[in-house]
C-alpha cells in the first residue's frame, strides 16, 4: 500500500508510426499479441497497489476507450477513485490541436488534479513498454528526500531527437537534462516517469499556466535544477519504446527473446489487460509454429516462425508468415507468403499474395485493408 | 426484484466416476476444452439467453468453485439486481439443516432464494454437460404450450437409449411417459437434464415430495413421474447440436477432443455466441525453434518446445524440448520435461512429469487399456511409467513403474 496517485498521458500521436497510429493514439498500439501499450504502465501502477488513475486523453481516443472500458480488467471499476479518463475541459489555448506539452495538459484536468485524495503522485507516458517496479520508485523517492523522482534506463534505445537525458553528479543528484538533443552521448536516458508530492505538481501547474510554460522538462525541471531536488531512480530491465515503424518492429522482436519476455511479463508483476474470452489458439494437422509468440484464439494451419501473432488471427493453409507482425484479427489466406509485415487490425491479406518488407524498413499495412 | 426466469444450476455433485481430477474440487470446476471449466458452458449460455439471475447449488469441495465464480464479473453477472449467487446448504432454528439430499431437495431447501426473486419460471441445469444452448427459445415454448414442465431432449439411436432417461411423446411433443434406461425404448429422446418449470407449480411438488419420507427428493426419479402421475401438461423440448456428458475420464478425454474440430462439434470461435471464462493473467504462448504442434489447442503462457499432437493444453503448459505429447489433456501449469512422452492421458494442474517419464500409452486390444490419468500436484519421477488406464494420486518415484 501506498500514497501515490497514477496519471497517464496518452494523447500522443506519433507521426513517425505511420500507418500504424493514424487511427488511435500511440498509448492504444497493439504490442505483444495481445497487449495495448498503456496495458504496461497502467499494470505497473495497479501492481503497486494505486487504486485511482487518471488518463489524460486529447484526440483520436475512441479506440482507447474502447480498450479500457470501465477499468475493470485492471480492476480500476471502482466505487472510489478507479480509472478516470479525461478529455481536455478547459485550458487556455484552445484549437491548437494537440496539447503543447505535458504542463498544458496538466493544466487542462487542473479540477481533476485538486481532488486528489493521494499525497503523492506518479506521472508517465502509457506508450512505454515496461514492467516497472513502481513501488519501489516509490520507496525511493520517500527515502532519498527528493522532490521529484526521474525513472531512467541505462540502457539507451529512444532516438536522440526524440529522448530526453540526465546527467547525475557523485552524490546521485541530477544537474544536468538535456531534451531532444541531436545525440545522446554516455548519459542517462529519461523514461520521462515523475513522482513527486501532490503539493509541488499543483504549484507547478499553477505556475506553468500563469505563464504561458508547456514543457515539464524544458520550462520546469531545466531552469530549476539547483533549486529542485531531482534525483533519478535507475530501472535496470527493460524499457522499449516507439518511436517509428522501425522501433516498432524491432521491439516487437525483442519479445522473441526469452530473457525480455521473463522480464517484461514477470508472473510476480503481470501485465493485465482487455479479457476478451477468446477460445485457446488452434493448430491445424500441417501446421508449422517456430519462434513464435502467439495469442489465444487464432486458427493456424499454415506456417508461422519468428513472428508476433495477436488474439484472432488465421493463418489458412500453405500460408507462411515470417518475421511479422499481425494484429488482431488479421486473416492471411491460403497460399499467401509474408516476411517482415506488419499488419495492423483486421488486415486480409488474399491468397498467394507475397508481401515483403525488410528488417530495417519493414512493410506497415494500414487498419482493415485488403491486400 | 420480481424476475421472470431464473436458473439453479446444480453444482453439488461429487463426480466420483472423474476419480482423482475431482478429489480436489467440484466437478463443475474440472478444466475443459484449453481455456474453460466445465461450469463456463451452461453459465454462459444463462447469460447468452438473457437470464442474469442465476443460483449455483455447491455442497462437495466448494472452495475452488467459489472463487472461480467469485462475483460473476467474467460473466457478466456482476449485478447490482441479481446476478450469480452461490447457495451451500445452511442450518436452520433449532439444530435443523442438513446436506442436499438429492437434486429435488437442493432445490427444495432454496425456495427462499427462489421467493426472493418470485420467478415465473425456473430453469434447471446441471454443471457435468457440453453444449450451448438459447434457454429462451426453450422457456418460449414452455410458456407457448402452457406447460408445467418442459424438458430438453436429445435424439439418440436405439441403441443409446437404453442408457438414457426416454421420454415417450404424442404427436404435440407432450410426454406421456418417462422411462429411465429403458430395456427396449419406445422413443431415441432423451432427457438432457435441463428442466423449466412453472415456478408456483414445481414449489408445490417440492413440498409435497419433501413430505414424502419415501421420496429420493430427486428430479428424475421422483418430481417428474410424479408430475406426470397427476396429469401435468408436459413438453419436450427438441435440441440439436453438440451436447455431451463428460461425467467419466473417458466422456471428459472426449469431449475434449472434440474440441480440436470446432468447425464440427462446438465452435467455440463464435462470437454470436461466447462461451465466457474467468482467465488468468498470462501473455500468449511461445513456441521454441524445435516446436512440432498439430491438430491441438494452446494457450496462453504456454512454452512449447517439444511435439505436441492431437491434444489440448491449458495454460501455462510447459512441454520441453525432445518431449513427446499425443492424444492428452494437460491441464494448467503441467510440465513435461525433456524426452518425456505422455500419451492418451490426462495430466491434471500443476502435476509434472519428469524427464524420460512415459505416461499412458496408444490403444491396443487388451481390455485394461484405457486414458492414464495423473492427479494434479504429483510428480511422476525421471524415468518412471504410468501404465494406461493408471489413475496416480501420488507422486510416483524415478525408474518405478505404477
């Protein structure tokens, strides 16, 4: 048990997914079979024993509503507290669009925000994959007497233009954060997860919409970084994120290996998401599955190897997927040939197409086409 | 609230014939068909036919059962009027009270569960079958023809019903005369075990039954001939489709191959028509560079790296690389450990199997073949045999051969 409220943002829509996110936000990306990304973050704070999150939405957020429902997969249907989706209310800037930053957000659920019942609060992206220990983020945070908590990865994976770094003097305490820099050096780079007492986020989010500040890192933690008291708390597993198609697929990838897969879905700290009460995964008489991870209700008789396959796909016979990625739903018929595709929702893929993309640009096929 | 159909599902029996898959839990409770327990399926179909009341008769090893269904949230009867309920029997004033005599006095002893809801109808169910079914259609024609007692039947051949309860019927459908395993059947419909009744009349049969010091207080053997004895108007309802009694390891071994042809028996894929379940937690299987898998179920948190043919695995199943799987059922969190073959059995949850282990074997001629069971929990040693038809509760040590 803890004093710690959850807030989510989930309002970016990464443009350099493509295809993949044109009709959601990244936060409702279908990873690893059966997994939408903000089923991780949100698992992680539920696994720590928050019982009131906020989700922060701006647009293009049916499909996440869709996926959460009333939280009860996360067991966040709650008469107190429980999950609380919030769409913008009202904030200054109107019409712009997607929020500006982070503070312009925070900003934009402030009535939200003064009724929090907790003392203190976590804040993160929910396009993050990763089994974070949230607790003891925590724990840390209390310890260590500091005013904000930064969750960082020594394992740097974001693209540079994109991420953000620290830098940590001896004593442990962060001097230096550098945002979307042009490259990432030896640094430290930022999972962008905050935890800090309810008190310090109001007075910030008061101050940052009395003057005009978006930006959390550039316009709160850059200048006051003498006078705040930032120090990281260092996860050591693994932490991947989604940045383009590329990324996409290779973190897709990662899953394939055992010791990430151990990690990311640690029986102790499971990652909960939608029940959809699939039946189990059929196999055909001839079928083929090798290297595979593949979610509960597809029907199999073609060949599957190394490749991600969410609830409901069908595979038909002499079909054969390699390295690829499908999402729900997807149907590839008879005789059909896939290598290095990733296959959004309920793609169809036509008998004895062959479709082929490659590791470093593999071939994105949008929600519902037809091939 | 005043309901105009709720269902008594009886849960309380034992399921001896199961031996060691329920020397642990209800029979109702006994793992089906990869994802489910056997309870999902007449569950489902209550909350598929639009019934979301639903009363769940337990007295054998509840505990399990229990919090299986916990508040109904997987089905969704989490409801705030309503729902699932769970009913044990209960003592009473003055050292009253006693265990569920017979399928009648289950009932019996819940008329005030039953007075909570004044239903006009009640539907009866039993947790040992497979099927699906729309129980409206049924109470439609219940409440069509004005009957007092409606009862679902099967079509068998000839030779089936000799095993069978027969219901002998006039051109109308209505039963005239019941007969229980009939030497020579005078109709192939036999009785499902699924009943509705008008409410107000059965609640005065178990009443009079109760009363009745000779009675076996069961459905079959005392309300029915007695409804029909005093003239009740009653109806067989026709089904058709995949209905099966996995009341034996053998019907049980079955019908979970039956499962492997969904197209043909129950489709299961079939989204008019869900067959809910309470899941656990578990990302999707993962099957290793050696996988061989055909014609077979697997779930999620499985790790397959050996061959697994025709069989059902539950989830978080392990099959190890060089292991060897045909024709069984592996039940949640089984492990066959490497080079281990196990075949025409049943390994129930959690047991292991170690590695080089043999367990069951394929049909031959002699008559004491049959389906190896391996009780949930045990180990059966490196290098050790099962022979087929074996029933292991206990552990069974290396080399050793039970």
């Amino acid at each position: 048990m803890n004093d710690l409220h959850g807030i989510l943002f989930a309002y970016r829509s990464d443009a350099n997914l493509g295809e993949l996110t044109r009709p959601r936000n990244t936060c409702s990306l279908a990873f690893g079979g059966r997994y939408r990304l903000i089923d991780f973050m949100l698992s992680n704070y539920v696994n720590a024993g928050i019982t009131d999150v906020g989700v922060i939405v701006h647009e293009s957020y049916q499909s996440l509503l869709d996926h959460l429902g009333s939280g009860k997969d996360w067991d966040l249907s709650r008469k107190h507290g429980g999950l609380r989706i919030l769409p913008p209310f009202s904030y200054a800037e109107q019409g712009h669009g997607e929020y500006r930053g982070n503070m312009e957000a925070l900003a934009g659920v402030a009535g939200y925000l003064k009724n929090i019942r907790q003392d203190y609060v976590i804040m993160a992206w929910g396009d993050v994959a990763v089994n974070l220990d949230v607790e003891a983020v925590y724990d840390q945070h209390i310890a260590s007497g500091a005013d904000i908590t930064v969750v960082c990865t020594p394992t740097l994976n974001g693209a540079p233009r994109f991420s953000e770094y620290v830098e940590v003097s001896a004593d442990g305490r962060v001097t230096d954060l550098s945002v979307h820099p042009t490259s990432a050096g030896k640094a430290l780079e930022s999972l962008e997860i905050y935890v800090m007492s309810k008190q310090l986020l109001m007075d910030m989010v008061e101050y940052c919409a009395a003057h005009d500040v978006h930006s959390f890192s550039r316009g709160v933690l850059q200048p006051r970084l003498k006078s705040l008291k930032l120090m990281p708390y260092i996860h050591q597993g693994y932490a991947g994120r989604f940045q383009s198609v590329g990324d996409y697929f290779q973190r897709s990838m990662d899953l394939l290996d055992p010791a990430i897969r151990a990690d990311l879905f640690n029986p102790a700290r499971p990652i909960r998401t939608k029940d959809m009460s699939n039946p189990s995964t059929y196999y055909g008489p001839n079928s083929v599955s090798k290297c595979s991870l593949v979610a509960d209700g597809c029907y199999i008789e073609g060949e599957v190897e190394n490749s991600i396959l969410s609830r409901g796909v069908i595979v038909e016979k002499g079909a054969k997927v390699v390295n690829s990625v499908l999402m729900q739903g997807t149907v590839v018929k008879a005789g059909a040939s896939l290598a290095y595709v990733i296959a959004d929702k309920n793609v169809t893929i036509n008998a004895d197409r062959m479709l082929m993309g490659h590791s470093t640009y593999p071939l994105a096929i949008a929600k519902g086409t037809v091939v | 609230m005043k309901k105009e159909v709720v269902a008594m599902l009886l849960a309380g029996g034992q399921g001896s014939r199961l031996y060691a898959l329920t020397s642990h839990v209800a029979k109702p409770a006994v793992p089906f068909g990869g994802k489910y327990r056997i309870i999902d399926f007449p569950l489902s179909n209550c909350v598929n036919s639009g019934i979301d009341t639903v009363g769940v008769l337990t007295q054998y090893r509840p505990l399990e059962l229990n919090s299986y269904l916990g508040n109904g949230q997987p089905w969704d009867l989490d409801r705030s009027d309503g729902g699932v309920h769970i009913l044990p029997p209960y003592m009473r004033e003055g050292d009253q009270g006693t265990w569920y005599k017979g399928t009648a006095n289950a009932i019996y002893q819940n008329i005030g569960f039953l007075d909570l809801y004044d239903p006009e109808y009640v539907v009866i169910l039993s947790g040992d079958h497979i099927y699906k079914m729309d129980y409206a259609d049924m109470v439609d024609l219940h409440k069509k023809t004005g009957a007092a007692c409606t009862i679902s039947v099967l079509e068998v051949t000839m030779e089936e019903a000799t095993r069978f309860g027969i219901m002998n019927v006039d051109a109308e459908d209505r039963i005239f005369e019941f007969e229980e395993k009939p030497k020579h059947p005078k109709s192939n419909l036999a009785s499902m075990g699924i009943y509705v009744f008008t409410w107000s009349k059965l609640r005065q049969y178990l009443i009079d039954d109760e009363a009745d010091p000779n009675s076996s207080n069961d459905f079959g053997k005392n309300i029915i001939p007695n409804m029909l004895a005093a003239g009740e108007k009653m109806m067989a309802y026709r089904f058709q489709g995949y209905w099966k009694d996995v009341g034996t390891i053998n019907s049980l071994w079955d019908a979970n191959m039956d499962m492997l042809a969904p197209r043909s028996s129950i489709d299961l894929y079939d989204p008019s028509w869900p067959i809910y379940a309470r899941t656990p937690i578990k990302p999707p299987h993962v099957t290793g560079p050696d996988a061989k898998i055909s014609h077979s179920l697997v779930t999620g948190g499985c790790q397959v790296d050996g061959t697994v043919e025709n069989s059902v695995l539950f989830h978080s199943v392990t099959v190890e690389q060089g292991a060897d799987v045909q024709y069984s059922i592996l039940m949640p969190g089984a492990v066959v450990k490497a080079g281990a073959k196990v075949s025409y059995a049943i390994v129930a949850e959690n047991a292991v199997v170690e590695s080089e282990a043999v367990v069951g074997s394929a049909p031959d001629d002699s008559p004491e073949w049959g389906i190896a069971v391996v009780a949930s929990g045990v180990t059966v040693g490196e290098k050790a045999v099962v022979s087929p038809s074996a029933m292991i509760r206990e552990d069974v040590k290396g080399g050793e051969r039970a």
